[in-house]
C-alpha cells in the first residue's frame, strides 16, 4: 500500500506543485484511513475471556446440590477465572492467572493466536489456589518451561521463591520471577501497559493485586477477589470511570449461598450489594461492568436464572469463557 501511494503522488510531481501537495494531502489522508481500518479489523491488542468460576471451578469437588449435580450428570464444567492478552505488534501473548485449569486455558489462547505468537508471561494476582496453583503444571514433571516470566508482587514473589514445591520452579528455573510494584505502570510493548494495584483482601501468604490493562485504544480493569468495596480507600467508580471494561469480583450473589459457612469470614462485595451501589451510575458506565469469579453455588452461572435476568435488565454484563475485547 505503501509503495501505490508513492507512486501516485512521484507520476504527478512533474505538473504542477500545488496539485502535488494536494495529492499529497489525499493518499496521506487515505493512508491514514487504512491503518487505521485495520487496526480497527485486526486489532493490535486483544483480551481473552478464558474462565469465570471461583478459584475451586464448578461444578466444586464434594458438591451434591442442585448447583452442581447437572453440571456432573451432563459432564459440563466452567473453568476458574483467567483472562488471556494478546499483542499481536510484537506477537505475544500472556496468561493472567494461573489456574488449575491453566492447560486447557493456554491451548484456547494459543488457538486464538494460531500458533502466531508466543507465550511471554503469567501475571498472578494473589496466592488463593485458583489463582497460581497451575503454575505447577510449568514444572519438570510437566511443560518444563523455561524461564516463563511470572509477574507478582513481593510477598507472592516472596512466597514462590521460599516456598516448596513452587521454589522448585524457580531453583530449575522454569519461572523467571519479575517483581511488580504496586501502582507502577510495567510496558510490555508500546502497545500493552500493565499497572497492578494492591486490594484488600484476605491476604494469608501474599497480598491481592488487581490489575489494569491498557491496550493500544482501549483499557480493562481486573479485580477477580476483593473484600467489600467499602473496604477499600479506592472508590471503584473512580476506576470503572477511567477504563473501558471492568471485570468485577462477583463470587457470591448474596449472603445466603453458602448457609453452612459464617460467610463474614469470607468477605466479598455480594452482587446484591454492587448492584445496589453501582445502581447511580450512568447506563454507560453500568455496561462497563462484567461479573466474574463465580462460586459454583452463584446462580450467575446460569443463564436462565432470574438472578442473571435481573443483572442483564439492569444494564450489567456477566462475563462468559470465549468473549473477546479489543483493547
Ligand atoms: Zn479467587
Ligand atoms: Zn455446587
Ligand atoms: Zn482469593
């Protein structure tokens, strides 16, 4: 294309020089136009929707209630939360996550990719078995990755390296640990910014990092785990504001899904209570807002609960394996 727009403007260069210019004008113009239709068809930066359950999947080991018992007769299971990224600029792409159901999830990525690029990194955002315990599948006794880049923050970096069997990884260098600080923006290419910002969160062995993802137009937002909104000195509207995309903790419904269990001890913003707090906001900036981490007994799961009727009626979305954004 290049070369065709040099060539209309070098066989008029002889007339006259105004009408160069012009002409000039044009095919830059058109060239322009170009690009930028294929960035717009391509995209440069896409993001992956490769899981939504709760770090335990669904349907959940042990589960024989009505949540669960169609998804075991009909061999049915969601994966735990992942989102995938990819650069196609610089040919990358990047695990955010590391579940256990990391094998299937890369394959979905790689299959997005056609084999085009390659895998560059898993960014992690806490050390709750959903969320890093499929980096032991990047172990001798499996992949054998060599020096994958793992982004986490200190104390999970921490964690990984003092830690067995994960220090394994590290000692046979399958992982090459790069330490992310919080609130500071990572550039992975000129296209994909990374920035990671500490959340509370019950943080037993490392803290809770969400991150956000600034692609080459657009930005998403990615807080899978979160203790109550309130608990937090970041207002999440302020955030949502500044993104395109947010996908949002959603692990529990309400406060009623798990009657054996003093859910007080497992803090999360109830979809109940987000709805209700997010309910002022404009329907734009409800649109932005994709539920995700779903524990297996959320009825979000399903698509013709009333739960997921109401979330849709009131202008939230629900984040489903196989979407795809363009960043
Ligand atoms: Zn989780
Ligand atoms: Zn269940
Ligand atoms: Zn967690």
């Amino acid at each position: 294309m290049v070369i065709l727009v040099w060539i209309s403007t070098d066989t008029r260069m002889s007339r006259n020089k105004h009408f160069v210019s012009s002409q000039k004008q044009i095919t830059l113009l058109f060239l322009f136009w170009i690009i930028n239709a294929y960035t717009n068809v391509f995209g440069q930066v896409s993001l992956h929707i490769l899981g939504t359950a709760q770090d335990a999947g669904a349907p959940q080991i042990g589960c024989k209630k009505e949540c669960c018992i169609s998804l075991w007769d009909n061999g049915i299971q969601e994966n735990v939360v992942s989102l995938g990224v990819i650069d196609n600029t610089i040919k990358t792409h990047y695990l955010f996550e590391a579940t256990p159901d990391i094998g299937q999830q890369l394959a979905l990525l790689e299959a997005e990719t056609r084999g085009l690029t390659n895998m560059s990194g898993i960014f992690i955002t806490h050390g709750h078995i959903g969320h890093y315990s499929g980096l032991l599948y990047l172990g001798k006794e499996a992949m054998n990755g060599n020096n994958i880049p793992l982004f986490a923050a200190k104390r999970m970096a921490d964690f990984l390296r003092k830690n067995g069997p994960w220090e394994q990884l590290v000692l046979n260098q399958n992982i090459n640990i790069m330490e992310l600080v919080p609130e500071k923006e990572l550039k992975l290419s000129s296209n994909l910014h990374i920035t990671p910002i500490l959340v509370p969160h019950r943080d037993e062995y490392s803290e809770t990092v969400g991150f956000i993802i600034k692609g080459s137009q657009k930005t998403a937002l990615f807080i899978p785990d979160i203790d109550k909104w309130e608990r937090w000195d970041t207002a999440i509207e302020n955030l949502i504001n500044e993104v395109d995309f947010a996908f949002l903790d959603a692990t529990f419904f309400d406060g009623k899904e798990l009657p054996n269990r003093n859910m007080d001890a497992i803090p999360h913003p109830f979809v109940v209570e987000s709805i209700q707090r997010f309910d002022s906001l404009s329907s734009s900036e409800k649109a932005k807002i994709y539920f995700i981490h779903f524990n297996h007994t959320n009825p979000l799961l399903k698509r013709n609960s009333k739960a997921f009727q109401l979330l849709t009626e009131k202008g939230f979305q629900i984040a489903k394996t196989g979407m795809k954004f363009e960043l």
